[in-house]
C-alpha cells in the first residue's frame, strides 16, 4: 500500500512538475549548447574564436557557444568530425595531413574518412610569424639565436614544428644542439617574455597582436625576418608552399615607435579557420556567418587586430567545402566563392 501511494504521489508531482515547466518563459528554454575549441589564450585563434563566441552569444537568443582552449588543434578536428564537437579551428595545413594520413595521424586509419566529415564556416589570417626579440638583447638575426631561450611555440603544435623548420633553413640551427626550445603554453610564453625570462618569443598572429603591442609600450623590440637571399632557397620554400602557408609581411612600424625595424621583416604567413561538422543545421551556420561579421565590421573601430578579418578571408586557401549555411551567408556578401568551397 505505501509503494502505491508512494508511485502516485510521484506521478502527481511530476504531473504539477511538468505544467509547472511549461508556463515558464519559452526563452528560458531556447538556447542551444555548443561546443568550440581552440588554441589557449595569448594566440590570435583564441582572440578571432572568443570574438565569434561573443558575438553569437550576444545576439543570437537561441544558441550559446561554450569555448574550450584546452587540448591541440590535431585532436579538436577529430572531436569535430566524429560529432562529438560542434566547432573548432583547424588549417589547411591539417587536412593535408588528415588525407594524406601523415604524421600525427600516421597511425589513424579513420583520418582520410573523417575529413570528409568537416566543412569550412569560414577561414580567416592566423596572421604573421613574429619573432621577437627585445631590442637591449643586441640580436639582429636568425643566425644569432644560437645559445639562446626560445620560445618556438607550445610542445607538439604546428607553430613549434614550423619554427623549427624556420631556424634550420634560414640559419642551420638545430633545435637542442644550438639553442634551447622552452616547453610552455601560449599564455605563459608570453608572461615569460615580458618578464624577461626568454630571448626570442615566436608566435603567429595578427598584427598588432595585443600581447606585443602591450610589451613594445615600454620596450624596444625588434621583429627577426627571412632574409632576402634565404627566401628562394629549397628549404624555405618548402615551408612556404605548404597548404595554407605563404610569404608575409610584417611592417615596419606597426608596433609604433619602439619597433626597432627599420623596414618591413618578410615571414610566414599562415591562414586558419573554424570548422564544424557537415550535419550542423544550416539556418544555425548561416545565421551565425552574418551575424559574426556584422559584429566584426563594427568591433574592429575599436580593435585594429580584427581589421584583418572580412568577408572575404573566409575562403582565402581553402581546401574543402563551405557549409551549406556559410555557403549562403558568404554569397549573400558578395563573396566570390571558388569552385573547391561549393562542394
């Protein structure tokens, strides 16, 4: 008899529960989860990613973007494309490796297939390769870094490899034998540096990155470049000619008047962009690509970074489907949308 009681004064109240539930405000209801993840805090993804986030959260009722900046980009893409992420950043330079099933993804045998899971909500500039350094440290070059901390980029990621590759054809120095690489996380790196603990910082983002912007209001800094005579070599052009990489510029000056450069420093260039599953609703995606730029255009009066990011960077390099969502939105915006984004 009390278990029978018990059960239907459980019905009941879930019964008044359920009613009680529904007359409250549908908006208390609406918003959608989402997940996206990106590089840690101090990089330019993080800044672009984060922007995104705010914008969608601020003015689309009906969703909410949780940010994750743990973890790396290699293994966001994975999450993304096996429905267990809703958005991430990637490159170009990783669905390469995806389809080719090469390197971090040497020994998984699901890669090629997955990256036909992703699709490009837009790309935009990662930005430039800075390599700085302080102007006090007396270092005009990449070739006198040797002996020195350097920060090349966190352990593992795509940033660390590339300046490994940079330092190597440019100068012949070898990571471990002539400089030390310090192991450390975007954020940390930077504090390192502006606390003096680092010689050279590298980092890819736009410019003027926040970061350096602040560091270079009480300091000298000098930006380090690829000489002239090293750009057409065979090793620099093997980092240049990869998906998603080009020959950049980073200018003199940019940085205001404690930029020690005389002229504009030639770097690495390295466009990126946020991904999302070929599942995601299309109404969402699109509503999401208008909305983002929309506020872009006019945040970016007040933030000189975002300047960078248009309309039209959306499809610069890129290498695999727009979404049907991003697809409609960027045409919408008079974007010339090439061939290899229509699908």
């Amino acid at each position: 008899m009390t278990d029978t009681n018990l059960t239907r004064r459980g019905l009941l109240a879930t019964t008044v529960g359920a009613a009680a539930l529904t007359a409250l405000p549908r908006m208390a209801f609406a918003k959608e989860l989402l997940r996206m993840s990106t590089l840690g805090p101090g990089t330019s993804p993080n800044l672009v990613m984060t922007t995104f986030a705010n914008i969608i959260n601020r003015t689309l009722p009906d969703y909410e973007i949780q940010l994750n900046a743990t973890g790396a980009a290699t293994r966001h893409v994975l999450e993304v494309a096996m429905g267990k992420s809703d958005f991430c950043m990637s490159s170009p330079a990783i669905h390469a490796l995806m389809r080719d099933q090469a390197a971090m993804y040497e020994k998984i045998k699901q890669a090629p297939e997955l990256v036909t899971k992703l699709r490009t909500v837009l790309n935009f500039p990662m930005g430039v390769y800075h390599i700085a350094v302080y102007g006090s440290s007396g270092i005009t070059s990449m070739d006198e870094i040797k002996g020195k901390r350097v920060f090349l980029g966190p352990p593992g990621g795509a940033a660390y490899a590339t300046m490994q590759r940079l330092f190597k054809a440019v100068a012949g120095l070898e990571e471990g034998t002539d400089y030390e690489a310090v192991g450390l996380g975007w954020d940390a790196a930077a504090a390192a540096f502006q606390d003096g603990n680092l010689d050279v910082y590298c980092n890819p983002t736009n410019a003027p990155s926040p970061a350096l912007t602040q560091i270079a209001v009480t300091n000298q800094i000098r930006f380090l470049g690829i000489p002239a005579d090293k750009l057409e070599t065979e090793a620099v052009q093997k980092l240049v000619g990869r998906p998603g990489f080009s020959a950049a510029t980073l200018p003199a000056g940019v940085y205001g008047d404690n930029q020690l450069n005389e002229s504009d420093v030639t770097t690495l260039g390295v466009t990126v962009g946020i991904v999302c599953n070929e599942a995601a609703d299309e109404d969402m995606i699109y509503q999401m690509t208008k909305a983002f730029y929309a506020g872009v255009e006019e945040a970016g009066e007040s933030s000189p970074w975002l300047r960078a990011i248009s309309p039209e960077t959306a499809v610069k390099d890129i290498d695999m489907p727009l979404h049907p969502g991003s697809l409609r939105a960027l045409t919408e915006l008079g974007v010339d949308i090439p061939d290899v984004a229509k699908g």
